[in-house]
C-alpha cells in the first residue's frame, strides 16, 4: 500500500502580491511614520522617485484634453 502526497498546483507566486503578515509589517511602518515615532525612510536617492519628480508637471498636460471632454 502506497500513499501519495497530493502537491499544491494553486500556489500562487508570492513574488506578484503583498500577502497577510507582509501588508502587517508594511502597514505597522507606516503607522509609525504617520505617527512621527520613526523617521520616514528617504527616498531621495531612487530612481523611480527621481523620474516621477521630473515628470510630474506632465501628468496634467497629458490629461488636460481628457479633463475638456466632460
């Protein structure tokens, strides 16, 4: 008599999404920076940061024929 072990195939890629204890973790951070008991974290440095502050003026130009529209 043999026993087979069933394998999960619906596991999902914990890479693609922020589960329960991680969005824990994420959310306690930001409490504490929210509340002014840790110092936010700067993000100066990175890039993403630095092209969204470059870009940001274009968002409205961008949207402002959209904005005409309604």
């Amino acid at each position: 008599m043999s026993i087979s072990l069933k394998t999960q195939q619906h596991k999902p890629d914990r890479k693609n999404f922020i589960g329960g204890s991680g969005a824990r973790i994420i959310m306690g951070k930001l409490w504490k920076e929210k509340r002014g008991a840790e110092a936010a974290s700067d993000l100066s440095g990175v890039l993403i940061v630095q092209l969204g502050l470059v870009t940001e003026d274009l968002g409205p130009v961008k949207a402002s024929p959209l904005w005409q529209r309604l």
